[in-house]
C-alpha cells in the first residue's frame, strides 16, 4: 500500500447500521499500517436492537461517546477524527451536535477535528428513519459545525436502472430510482451541502461479495489523506 502522509491524531471508526466491530478490524488495520492510530466502536450486533423500528440511537451514542473518550484519554489528545460508513456518518453528526435529543445534549462537536462518511444516507424517505434523520437534517444541515471538517465519500458502482436492488434501495433513501450509487445509498443522498465531496468509481457500499468498498486497499488511498490537521 502506497505511503501517504496521515494524520497524527487517532481515529475512532464507527460501524454501519446492524454492523458489528469485527467486520471492520481489516480496515482498522489498513488504517494502521499507514500510521493512522485507529480505534472501533466496540458495537456488535445486539448493540442495534434498542433502535429498531426508529427508536433513538441513543444506546449507540453513548457507546460512540465513550470511545472517544477513552481514546483522547489513551492517546493524550483533546480532539479525534471520526470515520463513520453507512448509518455511522449521520449517527456521528447527531453526536456533534448541540440541541436536546432524546433528553440529552451531546455537544461532542469540540472533540472532533475532521468527520469523515462512507456511503452515508445522509436522507431518507424510509418511515423507519425519518423521525431521526428529519432531526439530524433539520438541527445541523449541511456541514452544520464551524471548526469541523466534513469529508463525504460517495461510491459510483451500480446504476439503479441496472439492478433491482440498488433500484429499491435507491427509491426508499431519495424518492429516485434512476441514478448512481454504492448499490444501497445513492450519491445524491452521501453528500453534503458544504463538505468536502467525494466520488469514488467502481466502490460498492459493504465489503461482501469480494467486491470493492470503501475499505478496500485500492480505494482507502483515496481518501484516508483527509485525515490530516489542516482546516
């Protein structure tokens, strides 16, 4: 794997929906070698069931909060980046942020330097979502947080007019099923107003089927050099 020049600070890497954090060691370690010390959200797949059918995240967030943390902690460090793929990028923004939600103020926001999402929905028209992205959307559109670079990376591998299921996926996160994406989230809805955007050719959404994702060595050189100290 090509050196590129990284961040010294560390990076907490947050699982997708229904993700457990041993489906990202291989990442994590990647992100290792290229001398990014990186920690993940120690969630497994129980860690999810409190939020099904729309619940609040909260039990995630508390997790995520915790990790952070313990890594400042264990580092010596007073900010982190942050790496989220899929449902993990919007969940982190709902960390960053200072409104009440659910009877609680995260306010995390001074503790991360650069937020970095992987194939994010940062949209839904899902009923099982809405009521929390509707207030992620509505708190902190766009890149909300002065201070906090927000790097958003697309994936272009599937036209929803090719596939079937890309084409549901697509319908169900942005009310349009001809377009491009990661075969779950379309590129329209990984985007943010103001962030830093990125299109990614050939990147698939997960790393099943042996297919290319985000995490992948090839496509990690292309946007782990975000990770830097520079606003």
């Amino acid at each position: 794997m090509k050196e590129i020049p990284v961040s010294p600070l560390p990076t907490v890497l947050i699982p997708g929906y229904f993700a457990s954090a041993r489906e990202y060691l291989s990442l994590a370690h990647d992100l290792e070698q290229l001398g990014v010390a990186t920690t993940v959200v120690p969630l497994g797949y129980r860690s999810w069931l409190p939020t099904l059918g729309g619940k609040p995240v909260t039990p995630v967030l508390e997790i995520i909060a915790q990790t952070i943390t313990e890594t400042c902690a264990r580092y010596g460090t007073t900010q982190v980046n942050l790496v989220g793929h899929s449902a993990g990028g919007w969940i982190a923004r709902l960390l960053l942020g200072e409104q009440d939600y659910m009877g609680r103020v995260w306010g995390r926001f001074a503790q991360v330097h650069t937020l970095v999402t992987l194939g994010t929905p940062h949209l839904s028209q899902e009923r099982f979502t809405r009521t929390n992205m509707d207030f992620v959307n509505t708190s902190y559109p766009g890149a909300f947080q002065q201070g906090v670079r927000y790097v958003c990376v697309a994936g272009r591998a599937v036209s929803g007019l090719d596939d079937w299921f890309a084409r549901q996926s697509y319908r169900l996160t942005c009310g349009q099923a001809d377009c491009w994406g990661d075969g779950i989230t379309p590129i329209a809805a990984a985007h943010l107003r103001g962030a830093e955007n990125l299109v990614l050719e050939g990147v698939w959404h997960s790393p099943r089927r042996q297919r290319q994702w985000y995490g992948s060595p090839a496509v990690l050189g292309q946007w782990v050099g975000y990770l830097d100290c520079t606003l």
